[in-house]
C-alpha cells in the first residue's frame, strides 16, 4: 500500500490505513535512537528544503534533525534574509526552489490554506509543517 496523495497536509486526509501505514513504517526507525550511528540512508539523494514563514525553533530542528538522520540534504530558508522581504510570493519562492531540483518543501506559514496551494502548484512534495492544534492555540481557541 502507498500513500494516495503526493503530499502530507494533514491528518484528515489520510484514510486509517494510511496512518496506520505511517505508523508502521516509523517503528525501525526507533531504534536509531539506541545505536552509536543515529543515520540512515533512506533519503541519501533527496533535497529537502524548509521554508518556515514562522519562527519555530522545534519545527526547524525537529525537521531538520529528521532529514539529517535520513541522509537528505536539507537546507532551511531563512524568510528574514530571503527574497520574501522584497514582494516574492510563496509560489514564486516554492516555484524557483523546485527549479533548484528540491524533492519536499516543508512549509510553516501563518495563513491557512498555505501548504495546500503550494501543493496545487508545484510538482515537489509539500509537507505542512503546522498543526490544525497549533493554528487553534495561536488565535487563543
């Protein structure tokens, strides 16, 4: 079985059996944690790059830490620093990333519907890197 759709945006997309898929395939990977090398080479090849449009300091550890022990090459964007701050809009930036031949996006974004847009326009997978939980706490639910 494999997942339906090319991107990760959320759990109710996903049928129980693909969670259950998920879960499944994350148990080897428990062990990383107790062996001396912490590293896998399940994404060696792989670009990742995170474009976190919210400072997060788990989030951008936690996946970068994830992409490191699967051996992806992982790059974070730093929006402060990016062209963002000139007019670029986050299609413009995702687009011109995947010109760069990057296979997933993360995406933390504080408008919601932003990861479901960049994951209509671009061919790379795009995985929300923000909680349903997460939007709800930050407007005080």
């Amino acid at each position: 079985m494999r997942l339906r759709y090319k991107d990760l945006l959320g759990l109710a997309q996903l049928s129980p059996e693909e969670i259950d898929l998920i879960l499944r395939d994350a148990v080897p990977f428990k062990k990383l944690f107790t062996r001396s090398i912490k590293k896998v080479p399940t994404l060696r090849g792989k670009n990742r790059r995170a474009a976190l449009y919210e400072p997060s300091t788990r989030t951008r550890t936690s996946f970068e830490l994830a992409a490191a022990r699967l051996s992806a090459d992982a790059l974070s964007l730093s929006v402060s620093s990016s062209s963002v701050q000139k007019g670029e809009s986050l299609m413009d930036t995702a687009l011109n990333l995947e010109a760069m031949k990057i296979d997933f996006i993360v995406v933390r974004h504080s408008v919601s519907g932003a990861p479901e847009l960049l994951a209509r326009g671009v061919r790379s997978h795009v995985i929300n890197a923000a909680t349903a939980t997460t939007n709800i706490r930050r407007r005080g639910c």
